[in-house]
C-alpha cells in the first residue's frame, strides 16, 4: 500500500518467520535487483532471551532459532499466520467461511471474514452438510494483514449461540457499530451461508402442501463446464440494478451475490436468487421466477450452443492443436430485465507456461452468440451494431479469415446479387464464403415463406456459376 503496508498474514501464509532479523527481507523485483524491507509493527514474540530461543526451536523443531547468529534481540517471531488458522485458534466455536476477502481502509489492508454459530440439534429443522440444522451469520471478523491484529464484532445480538459467547468472553465480541463505516461499506452477503439456503430453497420455494409433499416443481443447481468438465454453477457476486415486481429494474446499482435455478430433469432456467449486499439492505434476499410461457435458456444449454457454433468450434479446435490449450472460464449469468445476458471468457495457456491469457469473450442470448476480443466488441455483434469477426473457418488471434478484409470477396468467386425482399418481409443477409455454407443457407431457405424463394433462387445460380455444378428448382415450402 502506499503507506508501506506489507502482507504478512494471508491465506496462503502456512510458515512463520522471523522478522528484524540482520537479513533483508525480499519486498518486490526492481529492474536489476530486488527491492528489500524489514518488519517494523511492534508485534510477534520477542527473540531477546536464551531460553525463549530454546523454547521456541523446541516447539517448532528448528535449531537455527537458537543458533542462527541472523536472529538478532531484536527480532520477532511471527507465527499462525494463516488467518484461518489464526482465528479458528482463538474463537473455535465460530466457523468461519471458505473466502475471506481483503479490503484497503486507511492505507492499510485488512482481512474481512464472515463467521457462523451452528448447531445439530435444532428442532423441526431439517439437517445440511455435517448434519448442520441451524446456522447464522452473526459474526464478522477482521485481521490487519501486517500485524496479525484480529476484531470480533457481534453482527446478530439476537443470536442466542452467539449472545452466550460474548457473556462468556465480554471484552472479545464488540458491537458492529463499533467497526469503521469504511469497513462496512465493504460487508458482502456470506458466500457458504447462501450456497445452503440454495440448496434449501430448491424444494422449500413450494408453499403448496401437496405439492411439497409429492415433490412436484422441485429445482435444481444448474451445471457449466469448466476446464472441460461439468461442474455445478457456484454463486458469483455482480453490480446490477434489481428488476422490481413490474419488470422494470429499480434504477439504483448494488452489489449482490446470485443463484440460478433449473427444473428437475430440464436445463432451462426458472428462477433466480439474490442475496443484497449494500446499506440497509444487507443480508436481504430476493426472488424472481420466470413465467411460465417464457423459456429462458440455462448454462448447460448455451454451452451447448457454443459447442455447436461453427465458427467458434472451428477456432477452439485450432488453439488446441498448436502446442497450447485452450481454458473455458466460468460461464456468468447476468440478469437482464426478463431474461439474461451469458458471458464467458475463453483462456489460452501454453504448454510450457502455467500463465493464461485472456484471448475472446463469449456472450449469448438466447439463440445469439458472439466471439470476440473484448467484451464491447461482442456486445456490438449481438446486438448488430458491428460484423462479427468469426467465419466458418478458424482463424488466429488478430487475423481475419484468409487473412482477407472483412468483406472483401476472394479472388475469383462470383458475387451474389442482392435480392429484393417481398413487401412486408424482413430482409435477410446474403452469405458468402464456400461451398457448405451456401447449400445449408440453400436448405434453411428452402423451408421458408414463399417471398424467400426468388432469393433462394439466386443463391443456387450463384452456387452453379462459381463451381460449375447443377442446381434443382427449389419446391414451394407447404
């Protein structure tokens, strides 16, 4: 941070260390070099004493904490410095969530972890993962990343799980409101807590007996693919306007955590979950279900339809043959009034190289999709503002089929005429490009109204005059 804030406690951090020792510590690569630094907090157990060096390379099975002429008076030792394990050692009768996240308040870089009391034995509750009946978030822990210093504030005083504990600890669990406002502006609906009110929701949504009872109308989590397998979809957090009960959306962004929902047995999608994350609003959840006579496609079904394109079959196909592989990131549904807008980001990774780059975006509705580099570009093409970059052969990154530009016909091809559309009649586009392209837009057009067929009769002209071959009188679609 611009203060001088290092990371010393983390997720990953599983080791201690010692710090203000007479051994710089790496900080960061410079050109030439690297930069270094020293742990300044006052924090960590000092290394001033014999005994306390002997004790503690005793407990920690390292000879050189006693003999090491770098371990100095005034060094500290760090330890615990995964911050679940931190927590979890002094508070173990909360459970923590599976992603924490780091905020930035005042210069320094701080862990913000949602906490939950639990039970088994809650009555008339039906039981979850590890025979959990009862669960609440009513806990909200932070820890500063350079000095290990932990918060614990009470977000739920009506808990009475967690109302025990803080009469059993009074000085460890303070108030919410005693946490900065910086800091809770950064509160964001618990990602574990919504996972199994999902999973709940997926047959309680019923309010019919009957219905319940029978198990009629249940749903379930959709799946997606990911790195070429079929995994279900996760909850992901977007910035988006609400739709309220009219359909129109509330005009006001924030910050929420979503859930799609699928029938039992189907893959298109029903409902979604929201759960809101912003002001007053924390910790709400809310619904919405599709009409019935609406059929709004599910994740499984547009990979499917992306498998199924052409053009991006075609090119996929190519990044994975030319000593690389080619990484399909998680698909996002993103709500958009009545229906939604799918994005998926496509990675290329090199063989000898465990970096992916970000190569084309994927966006979907309903039955239109588009490829390309950035996430406007395919925004563009679903919406027609611009030609879409893909063709039905494959091509490189940054390179136009045949390395022609777009538009421009190949040498000797025959152009085909435009065709005047019959009142009334939505024009269509003329295809060009080869051979297989033209019968399939020959054999579409062949089932379609009647005004389309003097248009299907200059495609197969066209196709007789380019390669020679005869064409059949087309038949009146009946």
């Amino acid at each position: 941070t611009p203060d001088g804030s290092r990371i010393y406690f983390g997720e990953l951090t599983n080791h201690y260390v010692v710090g203000r020792s007479s051994e710089p510590e790496f900080d960061y690569p410079l050109g030439e070099g690297n930069a270094e630094t020293s742990y300044m907090p006052d924090r960590g157990i000092r290394m001033n004493s014999i005994i306390r060096k002997a004790a503690l390379a005793w407990d920690l099975g390292d000879q050189n904490l006693l003999i090491s002429e770098r371990v100095t008076p005034d060094s500290r030792l760090l330890m615990r410095r995964n911050i679940t394990e931190r927590v979890s050692h002094v508070a173990p009768w909360i459970h923590l969530d599976s992603d924490p996240y780091a905020v930035i308040l005042d210069g320094k870089v701080m862990w913000l972890m949602s906490a939950y009391t639990t039970a088994t034995k809650f009555p008339y509750s039906q039981p979850r993962d590890g025979g959990v009946n009862y669960i609440r978030n009513s806990v909200t822990v932070t820890v500063d990343a350079q000095t290990g210093d932990m918060r614990f504030y009470l977000q739920d005083p009506n808990d009475p799980i967690a109302a025990t504990w803080a009469k059993v600890f009074p000085t460890l669990l303070r108030p919410l409101s005693e946490m900065p406002t910086g800091m809770r502006e950064h509160l964001r609906y618990p990602l574990d807590i919504f996972k199994m009110q999902s999973q709940t929701y997926l047959r309680y949504h019923i309010t019919d007996p009957n219905v319940l009872f029978i198990g009629e109308d249940a749903w379930n989590i959709p799946t997606e693919r990911f790195r070429d397998q079929e995994q279900p979809v996760e909850p992901y957090y977007v910035v988006m306007s609400l739709p309220r009960e009219d359909g129109k959306p509330e005009g006001k962004s924030e910050f929420v955590l979503i859930m799609p929902f699928t029938p039992r047995q189907r893959q298109n999608t029903v409902a979604w979950l929201a759960g809101r994350s912003d002001g007053d609003l924390y910790g709400g959840l809310r619904a919405y279900r599709f009409p019935t006579e609406t059929l709004v496609f599910g994740p499984a079904q547009i990979e499917a339809r992306i498998d199924q394109n052409p053009g991006i079959s075609a090119q996929l196909t190519l990044w994975n043959q030319s000593g690389s592989q080619v990484i399909r990131g998680n698909l996002l549904m993103i709500p958009v009034g009545s229906s939604f807008l799918f994005v998926e980001p496509i990675y290329l990774q090199a063989e000898n190289s465990r970096l992916p780059e970000l190569v084309r975006i994927v966006v979907a509705n309903g039955n239109n999709i588009a490829m390309e580099k950035t996430l406007t570009e395919a925004i563009d093409v679903l919406l027609g503002k611009r030609q879409s970059s893909l063709s039905g052969a494959a091509q490189q990154p940054g390179q136009t089929p045949g390395g022609q530009t777009p538009g421009q016909p190949q040498p000797g091809a025959t152009p085909i005429p435009a065709a005047t559309p019959a009142a009334g009649a939505t024009p269509r586009p003329i295809p060009t490009g080869d051979l297989q392209r033209l019968l399939e837009e020959a054999q579409r057009s062949q089932q379609t109204t009647q005004a389309e067929l003097d248009r299907l009769k200059q495609i197969l002209d066209a196709l007789q005059r380019q390669f020679g071959q005869p064409t059949a009188t087309p038949t009146p679609a009946r």
